[in-house]
C-alpha cells in the first residue's frame, strides 16, 4: 500500500477543510492556532509534502533548504509577500494563493472602512462612549463628504475594481486610478474610472484608497512626500499590506492635521501597530480584517485546501503563483 503524503496547516483553520484533507493526506494541524515561529514552522515541515500557510509564516530559502520534502506551499490569503517566489521556484516548490474568492468581500470591507473614516465614526463612538455628549451641534463631528467625490484608488487589480465600481454606481463618485498598467478601455467604462499618473491621484482624491500589493518597489509608497501632495481634507484608506504606508510619517500627519484622517486596516509589523498611530483621535484602526466573512475566510481555506490536494494528486495546482521547468 502507498504511503500517503504528510502535510501541515500552519493555523488553525475550519474543521470540514481539515477533514476535506484528511481524506487525501496525513495531516498535521496546528490546533493551538499559535504562531510558529521559523524554528518551529522548519520541524513541524519535516517529511511534509506540502503546508497551508497564512501572512504569519515566511517561506523563504533557509527553510526550503532545511524542508527537502516539501513540494506545495498554498497561502490562504491573495497577497504572498511572505513568499520569497524565486527561491521556491529554484527549489521546485510551487507556491499558491487565494485570489478571486474574497473581492467582493474585501472591495464592501475598503468602502466601509472608507465610509467610517470620512464620516468620523470612531471619533464619535469614543466621544458617547466616554459620557461626553451633553448637547447637539451644527458642526458636530462633521466629517467629509462621500457622495459627488472624487475617489482615488492606487492599484487597480480585482478589488480596486470592485471598490470603483461601488463608488462610481453606488455613490455618483468621480474615480480616478493609478496602476502599473492601465486598464483596456471596457474595464475603464465598467468601473467608469479614469487612469491618471502618481501625483494627480494624489493631488486630486478625496478618498485616496491603497489596493496594491506589498513589494520592494510598494514600500513606502506613500510616505511623508506623498501625503504632502494630498488635500488637507482628504482621507486615506490601507487595505492592501503593511509597509505600502510610513506610518510614523501618517500619524506625524494626522496630528498635524495635513490631511483629515486615515482608515487602516493593515500595518507595518503587524499584530504590533506603531504607537503614535494608537493616540491620534482621526483614524479607524482595524485588525487586518478586510477579508473577515465566514462565507469568504470558508472559501479561502477551501482553495487553499484545493491547490495542495491538486498538486499532490495531479501535479497541476488550481491558482499557482509560480510555474517550475
């Protein structure tokens, strides 16, 4: 009888995907849902074939040199700025995400987000929270207008779409984008968006909102220059990844009040959020949640769960981010 292949869930994840594995493999599962650190992740992966993973767990080339065995790493999430891609490609591991299935959920999480931060929801709720609502007034609290104005949206991948698309239909917004490449004129008309450079986006939106993935070239992306070009009245939205904002440099700028507030939903050393950010009154601060549907986090462990059962079984995985010779 052929020996089943192993494999780890490196977080705990939904008892019916586990047992959906089961089914295929010898699964190790971290129930406990502690994060593994690289020592920990590297004894765990001996004699495994393959490992679902999460943004806690860095594949990188010391661990592929340490883990021989391992031939499928399925990130449940779409960004994979945990992954070193070249040195799994070299190590002929195939590395796969989790895209499509959590846009539409995290595109109505942005616009939220978006929606708290300009109508000053959290300042407010701490405001009542804390007894000191005594009397009503014209100005109280009066955040920015959502409704006729102008979104920006830097990175316009799938959920830069769906964001445009409810700005534009759902709030008569003006959006405007910027990407690495522009989109063919249909998409443009579907999202009715226009393509502008860098520093029009920022000179220009409202509501800028961050929809770009992580990497060398993102870091910083917006930073102590770029807020300078923005509105004093304009807000800013992260959903995409920690890093893609200086966030010492945004919270200085809230302070100051050179732009109005801010919506973030990830963070640079996430679950650490930088401690100046934690004192400002002007932004919404959320713990990386954009994603968090049981609906969407379901399917996102399912895909995960498809892409390694496939590559083990086919040798084809369903959404791979890299191809091996």
């Amino acid at each position: 009888m052929t020996k089943r292949p192993s494999i780890l869930i490196a977080r705990n994840i939904f008892p019916d995907v586990v047992a959906r594995l089961r089914e295929h493999f010898e699964v190790e599962s971290n129930d406990t849902d502690g994060v593994l650190s690289p020592q920990e992740l590297v004894a765990r992966l001996q004699g495994k074939a393959g490992v679902l993973t999460t943004g806690s767990e860095k594949v990188d080339a010391a661990l592929l040199a340490a883990c021989p065995q391992l031939k499928v790493v399925a990130n449940i999430a779409v960004g994979y700025n945990n992954f070193d891609v070249p040195a799994m490609t070299a190590a002929g591991v195939v590395a796969t995400n989790t895209p499509d299935v959590l846009t539409e959920t995290t595109a109505d999480f942005g616009f939220a987000l978006l929606m708290a931060t300009a109508r000053r929801l959290t300042e407010s709720e701490h405001f009542l929270r804390a007894g000191q609502w005594n009397r009503w007034a014209l100005d109280m609290f009066a955040g920015a207008e959502v409704n006729g104005s102008t979104l920006g949206i830097l990175g316009m991948g799938r959920i830069g779409q769906a964001i445009a698309r409810r700005g534009a239909h759902g709030f008569g917004m003006k959006v405007i984008y910027n990407n690495r490449s522009r989109l063919d004129a249909a998409t443009e008309a579907e999202c009715k968006a226009s393509y502008v450079d860098k520093a029009t986006l920022l000179r220009e939106a409202d509501h800028l909102i961050l929809v770009l993935p992580y990497s060398a070239e993102s870091h910083h992306a917006i930073s102590a220059a770029e807020i300078a070009q923005m509105k004093p009245t304009a807000t800013l939205i992260n959903i995409a990844r920690g890093g893609i904002v200086d966030d010492a440099a945004l919270a200085q700028a809230l302070r100051e009040k050179r732009i109005a507030a801010a919506g973030l939903d990830v963070f640079e050393g996430e679950p650490k959020v930088h401690p100046d950010l934690l004192t400002v009154p002007n932004v919404v601060l959320t713990p990386h949640i954009a994603s968090a549907t049981i609906a969407t986090r379901k399917a996102m462990a399912n895909l995960a769960a498809d892409n390694v059962i496939a590559f083990l079984t086919t040798g084809r995985a369903v959404t791979p981010i890299n191809t091996l010779a």
